[in-house]
C-alpha cells in the first residue's frame, strides 16, 4: 500500500508498454464540456430566430355544416302499434324504403272500409246538391211566371180602371144635363104658378108641368146614384189593383225565398261535401301513415321498440337516421378571450381521434398527420359550456379529410395564427401577453366564394 501511494504514475506510465495502463489511469484526458457548451448556446441562439406560428388549441367533435346531413330521428305522426319490421340496426336504407308498419288502435278509424263509405257519403251529399239546385231551378221559374202573371193582371186591371174613369166621366155628364134639364123645368113651373095665378092656364097644363119638374128631379137623383156607383166601382177597382199587387208581391216572395233557401241548403251541402272530402283526404293519408319511410339515404340506429304489437305514441321516435352522404365539418369550442382571434377562413389544421399524427403545434409543415380546415362559421353567442362554438369545414386546397371520419368522433384543433420568431414567443408567453392579432390573408377570397 505504501509503495503504491508513493509510486510515480506518470513515469510509470511513460515506461509501461502497455495501452491500457493510460487508458485506465486517464493521464491524458482532455474534457470537452466547453466546447459543447458553446456549441449548445450557439445551437440556441439558432433557434431563437427560427419562425415559430402562433395557434390555438381547442377540442372538437366531428359534424356537418348542413343540419339535414346530421343525424335525424324518425318519428311516427298518429300513434299505432307494431304489425312488422322491414329493417334492423346497422342495415343501410334508400330514401322512400319502407321501415315500419304500423296498425290502428283507435277506435275511429277500426271499419276496414272506412275509405269506401265515406266516398260514399260524399257523392250522396253531391246528389243532395243537384236535387237543392234543381229546386232552387224551380222556384226561380215560379218567380217569373208569378212575375208575369202579375203584369198581365195589372194590365187588365188598368184597362178596367180606364173603362170605369170613362163611366165617371159619362156619368157625371149626364148628371150635368139632368142639372140644366132640372133648371129648365125649375123655369117652367114658377112661370106656370104665375100664370095659373093670373088665370093664364089652366090647372091641367100647370099639373102637366109640375109632373114634368117632378120627372126631372127623379132623373136628377137617378143620375147622381149612378155617378156616386160608377165612383164606388172605380175605387173598388183601385183597392182590387192594390190587392193583386200584394197577392202577386206576396207569392213572388215567397218563390223567391224558396229559391233562396234552397241555394243555402245548396251551400250548405258543398260545405258539407269540402269536410268529407277533407275527412276522406285524412284518411286517405292516415292509411299512408301506416308504412314509416326513410326520408333520406343512410343506415338504421338506435331503433326504440322491439318485437311485433308494441304500442308507439304520436310523434314518439321510432329510429335514427345517419345520412350516407355528408359534408363534414368540425365544431370546436373555444375560450371567450381567444375569441376575437377567431375570423372566418382561418387557417385550422385538426387530429382526427383514430388517425396516427405527430404534431409540431409551432410548425405546421412538419407535422404528419394532421388535416387542414378553414373556419365557416363564428357563433356569435355563447354555448351551454361558456364557451363559443366555432365551425370548421375540409380546406379544398389540403388532402382530403379521411373517408372513415364518422360523426361524433374527436378532434384536436390548432388554429393557426401569425409567424413569430421563437424569442418573441417565448417572451410573450412569460409575460401572459396574447397571441398576435390579425386578419387572415384569404379572407376576401373566401367570403367572395361564400357569396358567388
């Protein structure tokens, strides 16, 4: 031991024919650690001044941009009951396939000939409307026929009354003459009272004359009676032209309310034929209603009953519908303060779950599996989960997304801001500064697109 703590290993080593003597010893070893040092450093500063894109991270799901390429569910419009499935879970339908049939439980609709008895009803209340119009037809050929009988009847009536007016006028001229005839004998038998006073005549020409003024005042009188009649007749023949009038005014109205009441039995009726003729079309898509059809192409899910009689209720959902051709497009949520960061055509790139990818956040290029976007939509309210939903559609000049991208799936997105040297990221980053603020150079070019 003492000689080997006082030995000389240099000389030693200077006269050892051996390698390994130096090897083991490291006599000569020289340390590196300062040349890597500067060469670490220099390597840093390198890297200090490489250009580093800013982004945004948010999580996503896959989904489309349009809502009729989204699932949908089936739903059944009148409540039934299972008679016979057509399709199962995961089977693949055509628009118009037939995927349910349904049986009626109301009692309403049990009858099986329902239709045929309600065409029935509907073309017995058409007869029912001729048989009204012909009515009406009638009375309105009464109201004329009235009508002209009426006028006959005045017209006779008038022809009476002109007679009788020429009656009156005669008779009241001989009631005229009577009067002058009357005076005359008036005349006579004072000049003859004067003369048999004075012994002029004799008793026998003055009685002459007295039965003579005697005879002229019955003719005087008869004269009159036969005016005052022939007024009477004329007058009565008045109230009997007053009479036909309203007789005849009296039958036409009624003719004519006949005629009325049947143009409103009439549309009445129609009224009644337009509501069995709705009822029928009711129906008639109440039998339609039975057979529950895809309203679009795409595969069966989430089917709610199973088995044969099961009662479903109107409006209740039957299946779910997953649309075979889709425009997908990601919905990503992202914080209200990196909100304003957010513009229509932004740069997005996404890590779709199930797709290999090895992601460099600062430099997009070099990542590998990752898949571009473009921003189509910024809602401008906030979501359930306070934060902002943003959509994001295939970038057309990036690959194509993957054709097994299913809805529902995650995704990562990156949304891609401006180029920054790594310092200035570094410093912003320690300071809690924001990204930078800018408009994406596409966005002109995007929103021409959208409009054209």
């Amino acid at each position: 031991m003492t000689n080997f703590l006082e030995a000389n290993i240099e000389a030693e080593e200077q006269s050892s024919k051996w390698g390994a003597f130096s090897k083991v010893y490291r006599i000569r070893h020289r340390n590196n650690v300062r040349k890597w040092l500067i060469g670490v450093l220099v390597v840093l500063i390198i890297v200090m001044f490489l250009p580093w894109t800013q982004n945004i991270r948010a999580k996503g799901t896959v989904t489309t941009l349009r809502q009729e390429q989204r699932p949908q569910e089936v739903n059944t419009i009148i409540a039934g009951r299972v008679v016979k499935w057509n399709v199962k879970e995961g089977d693949f339908v055509k628009e118009g396939d037939t995927i349910l049939q349904l049986g009626e439980v109301k009692v309403d609709y049990f009858d099986p000939e329902l239709l045929q008895r309600t065409q029935q009803q509907i073309v017995a209340k058409q007869q029912s409307i001729e048989g009204y119009k012909g009515k009406a037809n009638t009375a309105e050929t009464q109201a004329k026929a009235l009508a002209m009988a009426r006028d006959l009847k005045l017209q006779s009536l008038d022809n009476k009354l002109l007679q009788q007016q020429l009656k009156v006028t005669s008779d009241s001229t001989d009631l005229i003459a009577v009067d002058n005839e009357l005076s005359v004998y008036k005349r006579q038998i004072a000049a003859a009272q004067l003369m048999l006073d004075s012994g002029s005549i004799s008793l026998v020409d003055f009685e002459k004359r007295k039965v003579g003024y005697q005879n002229g005042l019955a003719k005087r009188v008869s004269s009159e009676n036969k005016l005052m009649q022939s007024r009477q007749e004329l007058i009565a023949l008045r109230i009997e032209k007053n009479s036909t009038v309203q007789e005849y005014t009296d039958k036409i109205s009624k003719a004519e309310g006949d005629r009325f009441s049947s143009l409103s039995s009439v549309a009445s009726t129609e009224a009644d034929v337009a509501k069995l003729q709705n009822v029928y079309a009711s129906y008639d898509i109440r039998n339609q209603l039975y057979y529950i059809k895809a309203p679009q192409s795409g595969q069966i899910t989430k089917a709610r009953k199973a088995g044969l009689g099961e009662m479903v209720k109107e409006g209740e959902m039957v299946v779910e519908i997953v649309p075979n051709h889709v425009q997908y497009a990601v919905e990503m949520f992202v914080e209200p303060m990196d909100l304003p960061l957010i513009d229509l055509g932004q740069k997005v790139r996404f890590v779709f779950d199930g797709f290999p990818a090895i992601v460099f956040s600062g430099w997009p290029s070099s990542s590998y599996g990752t898949f571009g976007g473009k921003v189509a939509a910024v809602e401008t309210s906030v979501s359930y989960n306070g934060k902002f939903r943003v959509l994001v559609t295939e970038d057309p000049d990036e690959k194509k997304w993957p054709e097994l991208l299913r809805m529902g799936g995650g995704a990562s997105g990156i949304a891609l801001l401006k180029d920054v040297p790594i310092y200035y990221e570094l410093w912003r980053n320690i300071n809690g500064f924001p990204p930078e603020f800018y408009k994406p150079s596409t966005e002109k070019g995007y929103a021409a697109k959208k409009e054209k």
